[in-house]
C-alpha cells in the first residue's frame, strides 16, 4: 500500500495518523537548492528509514533516483532532521517501523 509516497512494513495498528504526522514533518524540512527551481530541473528519488520503538531514526539508505542525483542529498536531509520521531504505539506489531518514501521534485512553470 502506498499512501501518497510513503509506505510501511506493517499496516496492522492503527497507521493514519502516525503517517500524516510523519508525512507533514518530513515535508516541512525539504528544502531544495533555490537554483533547481529556477532552472526547471526535477527528480524523484526512494529512501528507506527505520523509526525504533522510542521514536530514533536508523538508516536512511537510499534505494535509487530518478533526475537531478543532488536531490537525493535533499530528501535523505529532510529524513535525519525530522528525527527523532515520535515513539510507536505499545500495540505496534514489530521491533521498528520500517518507512520507504518516495520524494517527487516537480518544477511548475509560473503563468
């Protein structure tokens, strides 16, 4: 199941509302070099991460890329600096939460 990019190792808890904090925390730390903009150069690329139970980031690694290679350095950034995260639940099934995210760099051209 992908739910806007970001997909887990296990959907059996409660995941929603712990994906879209994640998803809105992660978001608010991207920020792209201000020339890829500009330039009209985009890109997506795949990270893998872990959350332990108490909410510390192990990894992220960085599965591939599709674009601009300099992005990827963007998104694996946006990842460490939102950690830590907040701790699972006391029902989470596993030993960690393993997150793989797809981040999407799209260049809009203004009107």
């Amino acid at each position: 199941v992908d739910h806007q990019g970001i997909s887990f190792n296990t959907y059996d808890w409660d995941f929603a509302p712990y994906l879209l904090k994640l998803k809105r925390r992660i978001e608010r730390n991207i920020y792209p070099p201000p020339a890829f903009t500009h330039l009209g150069i985009g890109g997506n690329n795949v990270i893998r991460f872990r959350i332990t139970r108490d909410g510390k980031l192990i990894g992220p690694e960085i599965l591939g890329h599709e674009g601009e290679k300099a992005l990827v350095e963007t998104s694996k950034q946006a990842v460490e600096v939102s950690a830590p995260f907040w701790p699972l639940p006391d029902d989470f099934p596993r030993d960690y939460l393993e997150v793989t995210a797809r981040f999407y760099y799209v260049v809009h051209e203004s009107s």
